[in-house]
C-alpha cells in the first residue's frame, strides 16, 4: 500500500510496533522523499496519540489514513484454556477494533484540516463468512465493517469518506505459514481462480477508495469468489 501511494505522488509514514527494520526497508522501496517511519503498540492509547501526532508532524498535516494493522492469535474453543481465551480475545480487540477506532479518532483533527479526508479500513471476509479456530479475529473485523459504517455516516458532513475493504487470505507474513503448511492447497482452492490475493491487488483497491468519496460506507469484498454474500 505503502508503494502504491508513494508512486502517485503521496509522502507516506509507515507504522510499525517493534520492527524498525522492516519499516526502514519499507520507506526504502518508496518512490520520492519525505516519508517517515512511526513506532507505536495499538493496544496502547497514549502511543498511539503519539504515533499519529508525530505522522501528521512529519507529513505536515494527514490527508489519507490506511487502518491495516492486525494481530491473528488462534484460539479454537475446544483446545484453548480460559486463560488463553481471555488473553486472545483481549489482544485482538484492542489491537483490531479499538486500536483502530482510537487511531481513527487521534488522526480526525488532521483529516479535517486537510478539507477531504479519507479513511479506508482494512477488514476481512472472515467478518462474514465466521472464523472457528480464531473468532475473535472474526468478531473484531465484523466490528470493524460496523465501526467504518457508522463513521461514515457521523464524518460525511465534514468532508471525511470512510471505506473499507474486506479480503481473503493474501500473500503476506501472516498468512505465509498456512499458506505452506498442507492446508496451503486447500487454501487457495477456496477460489475458482485457485490463488490467494497478490499484496498489490488489495493495495490497489485501497488506493482507488481513498479516492472515492461516493463510495463512502462501503464494505469491498476481494477474495476472488471464495465466499459470496448477498
């Protein structure tokens, strides 16, 4: 995503939590200059106040906020302790729901300043269709479809779209142990197309919606066919 925007022109700050090197070589790969590295736990309130306050310093203002950011911690009902449960459910809602919603919050003073902000979350097709060995990773981006929805709807008036796209399994660190395991084929056979999603096909769809202030309130499915809803 981070490619995408800065090939169009766009000075991007990429957010990590504890990996400074993947973020450097991320800036790195970025055509033009200006862009910049944050640091931040989502989890944590008062770093992420601090992490969008010093994105929109060194950006000079925020135009376009990308909420990608997620934690996957299996936790199937019948093999999980209580304590593991508790401890799944709590990490993946303050990272996927309420981290985005304070992000969201921390970044609107900029947004509005811009005249045309544009919000685009970052769900999954796991909201609809139910996640077994991980419901609460289920649970959260099902909240967060909810979440860009009702944004929508209260930042419209301000000039501020809100969308948000909802893929299947991509090509990326997180899914990349599935994806070789034996379930890999199984996988990839979900879709008529036999594939998972390229990084590029999301980050474009991504770039297109921050763009795309009519599409407001939308909830995008990209996961080639593998699950439809009406």
């Amino acid at each position: 995503m981070a490619v995408v925007f800065a090939a169009a022109g766009d000075r991007v700050a990429v957010h990590h939590r504890d990996s400074p090197e993947l973020a450097a070589d991320t800036v790195r790969m970025l055509a033009g200059d200006g862009h910049l590295t944050v640091r931040g736990d989502l989890a944590d309130p008062a770093a992420v106040a601090d992490f969008v306050g010093a994105a929109a310093d060194g950006l000079g203002g925020l135009d376009v906020l990308v909420n990608n950011a997620a934690v996957y911690q299996p936790h199937p009902p019948a093999t999980t302790s209580y304590d593991d449960w508790q401890a799944a459910w709590r990490r993946t809602i303050e990272v996927n729901l309420l981290g985005t919603a304070n992000v969201t919050f921390c970044a609107l003073p900029h947004l509005r300043a811009c005249g045309a902000g544009r919000i685009v979350n970052v769900s999954s097709r796991g909201a609809f269709r139910g996640e077994p060995d991980t419901p609460a990773y289920g649970a959260s981006k099902a909240g967060l479809n909810a979440f860009g929805q009702s944004m929508a709807k209260a930042l419209a008036g301000e000039g501020i779209a809100v969308t948000t796209v909802a893929p299947g399994f991509i090509e990326t660190d997180m899914a990349n142990q599935l994806l070789k395991a034996p379930r890999g084929a199984e996988i990839r056979a979900q879709s008529p197309f036999n594939r998972v999603a390229r990084p590029e096909e999301v980050a474009e769809a991504v770039f297109y919606l921050a763009s795309a202030e009519w599409a407001s309130g939308t909830v995008l499915d990209l996961n080639g066919a593998s699950h439809l809803r009406t």
